[in-house]
C-alpha cells in the first residue's frame, strides 16, 4: 500500500498521512511539523502501550526529542475531569513549554483527554494525533474535536482544537479484538449512508474483515476524505458538520441505557443507524427500503441493528443532545443512502416518535 496523504484546511492546516509503518517514521514527520519542539509529551493507554508504546518512543528519540510517556487506564471512564487534570499536572511538573508538543497514541478516549490537555494546558500546545483504533482513524482523530465525559453525559465537556499532524498505521488494526474493529465500521459505513452510495455498496460487498482489510487503505482515505470536506466548510459543527452525527441521537441513548459499558460506541451508533432510518421511514422522508439495507450491511460484521431502551434515557439523551436548540432537535435523517436530510422538529414530537419506533 503506498502513502496517501490529504490536507485538511481547518485551523492552521494539517496533513493525515496514511501508510503501513508509519508508526516507526513517526519521529521524522512529527519532526517537520513540530519543528521547534524539543520535548513530546506522549499519552497513550494500558492496552496501546504495550504494543506500540516502545516503537513510538524509539522513533522519536532518533530524531533527538526528549520524550515523556504517561499512560491511562483503557477503557471511557478514563475520559475524566479527573484525568484531565492528572495530565495538566504532570506535563507541567516535568516542565512543558509552549514549544513543546503533546502527542495522543491510542483510541478515540485517549485522543479526545490528550488533545482536551494539549488545548489548555499553557492555553495550548500542538498536538499530533496517532490513532490506533478504526474508529479513531476514520472518526475521531480527524476535525478538532476534544472532550471529557461528565456524570450528565458523553462529551459535554470539551475544545474544537486542531491537530498538527495525524499519522495512520493500518497495521496497528491487526492487533484490535474483533468487536473493538467491529464498532469502528458502524462510523466507516456511518460515512457510505451520509455521503457515498458507491462506498457503501463497497463495503456491502466486503462482510467480513479479512476482506475489509484487503481495501483498508481505500477505506481509510474515502473516510478521511469526506471527514476534512465537511470540516473544512464547518469546523464548529454549526451546520454541514451535523450530519456526521447520523446515528448518534439514539446512540447515545443506549449508551446511556448500558451505563457506558454494555454497548461500545460504534454498537450503539450501529443501532442508531437503523432506527434513524426507521425515524425517516416514519416521516416520510427516507426511502422505505433503507432502514433494511443498512441493517444488511450491519449484521455480517456482528453489529446490533436493534438495542432495547426504555424511554428515559431516550428522553435524557434528547434532552443533553448537542444537536438541540432550545425546545428543538435536529434530526439527522437520509433520503436515501448517500443523502442525507437534517430535520428539526419540537422535541416533543422527536420524543414521541422515538418512543414509537424505538421499540421495533
């Protein structure tokens, strides 16, 4: 596979690079984007660490860098105020500068608390994002968004703050466990129903990850590419970027209805999918046969297309929702895969229409 570069315009401007190996040049293109950074101050997690803690190390010391390794415990709840704090704390006890930079190794909840850190600590330092994850790297280490959970919800909490460079390995996805891959084609195929027709029948073409993985540099960057498109125009998620959060609406509710273990995120914003479709359908406003076709690309890759929830963390996921105005909602919804329509409605009648189909 050879490297694939794209640009993304938000911010000061940045590149992801995506290429297998890139992991052991890190420290030379980290190098000419940090060009006067003499310290690195890496966070990654319990699981990544182990893996690939040591190579990332190795990589930058080559290039003279003074690096400084802090590792979380894996898993959401260490996307804490409290970790959030820990970090400020030792990047400032082992003597962080304005120069230096902070660079987040791992999966989405490292990447949203190390960029949340770099974005405020000194009023912020730059940050390279090195995503270990699928879902990191078609999602969340792409367009600035950093956040901590709060007891009231996921992500309530956070910085737009772009990146200076990202970095992918798509080999660092062999070492995933096949549900923690699994959750992060819930965001690939998130991207085929928003934006790309032909994409997504791509992927319904490919049922399993072998196969999947065959095309995974084509995936990466079709992701990444339709990602910085709707960043560049909306950096702030004030209009065009909304639509990225097709599926999430109820994703987050059942999230919540599992106490943010039961479902990982990509299951729950698999479900979601489904019954956003069925949202549409029940509107009038999605073609009647779509709800079903993403639910056939979903079950092969062992993604639930259906979680139970009971109305209250419908009602409170609706009610915290990023994408409500007011007394409003706005839906994401498609017309058809490859369309989408974003819908606001009174919450009032978002509620009772989830409550209605929800349940199917």
């Amino acid at each position: 596979m050879e490297e694939r570069k794209l640009h993304v315009d938000a911010g000061a401007g940045y590149d992801i690079l995506i290429a297998p190996g890139l992991l052991d040049g890190a420290g030379k293109h980290i190098k000419a984007a940090l060009p006067k950074a003499k310290r690195l101050f890496v966070v990654t997690d319990s699981n990544v660490s182990p893996l690939y803690g040591a190579r990332l190390v190795a990589s930058l010391e080559i290039e003279s860098f003074e690096v400084h390794t802090h590792v979380i415990p894996a898993g959401e709840t260490s996307k804490s105020a409290e970790n959030l704090v820990a970090l400020w704390e030792w990047m400032t006890a082992h003597g962080i500068t304005r120069t230096d930079g902070v660079v987040a190794l791992g999966g989405g909840v490292t990447g949203d608390l190390a960029g949340f850190a770099a974005s405020t600590v000194l009023r912020g330092v730059d940050l390279v994002q090195i995503p270990t994850t699928l879902l990191s790297q078609v999602d969340s280490s792409v367009g600035g968004k950093t956040a901590i959970d709060l007891g009231t919800g996921k992500n309530l909490a956070g910085t737009f703050f772009q990146p200076k460079l990202v970095l992918m390995d798509p080999e660092t996805l062999r070492t995933l466990p096949p549900p923690v891959f699994m959750a992060g084609m819930a965001e690939v195929i998130k991207y085929g129903c928003i934006w790309d027709a032909d994409f997504f029948d791509f992927l319904a073409q490919r049922p399993t990850r072998d196969k999947l993985m065959a095309d995974i540099g084509r995936i990466l960057y079709t992701c990444c590419d339709i990602k910085r498109r709707v960043v560049n125009e909306d950096e702030h998620d004030t209009g065009l970027r909304m639509i990225l959060n097709f599926g999430h609406t109820l994703g987050h509710a059942y999230e919540l209805a599992g106490d943010y273990e039961k479902w990982s995120h990509g299951e729950a914003v698999a479900a979601g999918m489904v019954t956003a479709a069925r949202l549409g359908a029940e509107l009038g406003v999605t073609e009647p046969d779509v709800p079903e076709r993403i639910a056939e690309v979903l079950a092969p890759l062992g993604l639930p297309t259906h979680i139970d929830c009971d109305f209250a963390h419908i009602e409170k996921a609706v009610g915290i929702d990023k994408k409500s105005a007011g007394d409003s909602v706005t839906l994401i919804l498609l017309e058809k895969i490859g369309c989408v329509r974003p819908l606001k409605l009174p919450k009032e009648d978002v509620l009772e229409l989830m409550a209605k189909t929800a349940g199917r």
